[in-house]
C-alpha cells in the first residue's frame, strides 16, 4: 500500500505563488501515474495536472503556464508549483496516484487547503 500526504498550501494573496508537496510512504516508482486534483466548495473535484513515470504531463486549460507539475522518486515525493495565483485556484487540492497508465486512482491524499485573497 502507498499512502500520499498533502502539504504546502496555505492562505496567499492574488498574483503570489505555493508549492504543493505530495510525500508517499512508499516508492512512488511503482506508480506510473501522479496527478493533482482540487475540488472548490460546492463544486466537483477537477483534474489540475498529470506526470506519468516518464515525465510526460499534461494541465488544464486554465492552469497551463501557470502551474507546474514535478515528481522525484528519489524522494517519493510529486510536486505543484502554482504561480499567478487567483482567487478561483481556492479550494483543497488533492494527490492521486495508479500503477498502470489508464483507470481510476487507487490511492489518494487527504488534500491541503489553498486559499487565495483578492
């Protein structure tokens, strides 16, 4: 089993930056895919961005050239650098990993807060 812990977010003012942290207690070698999910209040939970083991990654439309998504296995640990921020990046934002390259996550964080004032 692989367990993800959130850590990073936080409250930030419009236009400022966070780097998001997801540490797994196993090796994160094993999973081939990463992603970061964030769900704002009363909204559903939304992809913000995928790495696969060989680095490919891919955002959404909303956070591209904003967002970057980085993993290092050495360290188990995936990344979120989110710059430019908006109020409307506010909400808990979520690790996600699976082993295989398509199909649901298997494994999940508990999410860490991002808050964003105007």
């Amino acid at each position: 089993q692989v367990q993800l812990v959130e850590s990073g977010g936080g409250l930030v003012q419009a236009g400022g930056s966070l780097r998001l942290s997801c540490a797994a207690s196993g090796s994160i070698s094993r999973l081939y895919v990463m992603a970061w999910y964030r769900q704002a209040p009363g909204k559903e939970r939304e992809l913000v961005a995928v790495i696969t083991g060989g680095g490919m990654t891919k955002y959404a439309d909303s956070e591209k050239g904003r967002f970057t998504i980085s993993r290092d296995n050495s360290k188990n640990t995936v990344y979120l650098q989110m710059n430019t921020l908006k109020p409307e990046d506010t909400a808990v934002y979520y690790c996600a990993g699976r082993p295989g390259p398509w199909g649901p996550y298997d494994y999940w964080g508990q999410g860490t807060q991002v808050t964003v004032s105007s």
